[in-house]
C-alpha cells in the first residue's frame, strides 16, 4: 500500500466513527422532531393511563371534567372546550384562574396552539379558546387552576383520532 495514502484513510475511518458516535449520542435529541412525521397516528393512548374526561386533581382539591365543541374532539382544527369545575363535594369553583398546557410526551412536542380560558361561564364552567391537535395519537393537556388560596393541577390524556 502506498505510505501517503494510510494517513487519509485512518482520517476518513476516525472521521466516520466520529459521525456515526455523534448520531447514536443525539439520537434521544433529535429523534422526536426528525421521525415525527412518520410517527403519525402510530401511537395509540398507552392502555395503562387513565382517559377519562372527568377526573380528581392531582393534589385532589378539584374535580374536574372537560367536553369539547363539537363533541368528538376535530384533528387539526381549532375549537373550543369547556372546562368544569367544582370542589371534590359538588360545589362549583367559581372565577378561578385556569392556564392550559399540554404536548405530545411520546414526540417532545407541546401543543401547536396556545390555548386560552377567555370566559367564565358560571356554574364552575370555563371557556377555553384556540384548541388544536395537528395530529393523531396520545396528547396531554394540562390545566392549572388556582383558586384564592388553592392551587392544583390535572392532566386529562386524551386519544385524538
Ligand atoms: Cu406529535
């Protein structure tokens, strides 16, 4: 083999190791964003999480229930749901402060829009503007809800289809 040319090749060797090392390491990283188109609708709700839309809080100072409009949650368009409510004996939460977070925790994504409690509607009601899920699968959306001195959050999962 030709002396001058073994250099170049061990270059090129480490150099392709060195690639190959730093795509496996950013893997975790970039791998939600890179592969989220093809992860479309391949992810059904995971069968062990609750999916019901009317749950207790997460420090059970609220129960809480939440119904979109129109009634089957639309894929990529923007609505309204309505957030309810009351204390865990049936009394409703009136005027409290809601912030509304959500994402896909499968794809590292949060939510496209961001969603906004714009009324109170009474009753314990809330109206929550600018909802949207750009794709099927597993979602998480969050509501903070503060109340004079209590403060308490829930996460509904929700299986947009
Ligand atoms: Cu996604």
């Amino acid at each position: 083999m030709n002396k001058q040319k073994i250099p170049v090749i061990i270059t090129a060797a480490i150099t392709t190791i060195i690639i190959i090392i730093g795509f496996v390491l950013l893997m975790p990283v970039i791998g939600p964003r890179f592969l989220h188109p093809i992860m479309m609708g391949s992810e059904p709700l995971p069968a062990n999480l609750d999916a019901s839309s009317s749950r207790l809080s997460d420090d059970g100072l609220f129960q809480v229930s939440w119904s979109s409009d129109p009634t089957k949650v639309p894929l990529n368009q923007i609505h309204t749901w309505t957030l309810h409510v009351e204390t865990p004996d049936g009394q409703p939460v009136e005027n409290a402060s809601v912030l509304v977070e959500g994402g896909m925790p499968q794809h590292g994504h949060g939510l496209p829009t961001n969603p906004q409690v714009t009324e109170y509607l009474g009753n314990g009601d809330y109206l929550v503007e600018g909802m949207r899920f750009q794709m099927t699968g597993f979602w998480e959306v969050k509501f903070v809800i503060n109340s004079g001195e209590q403060s308490d959050s829930i996460t509904f999962n929700v299986d947009i289809k």
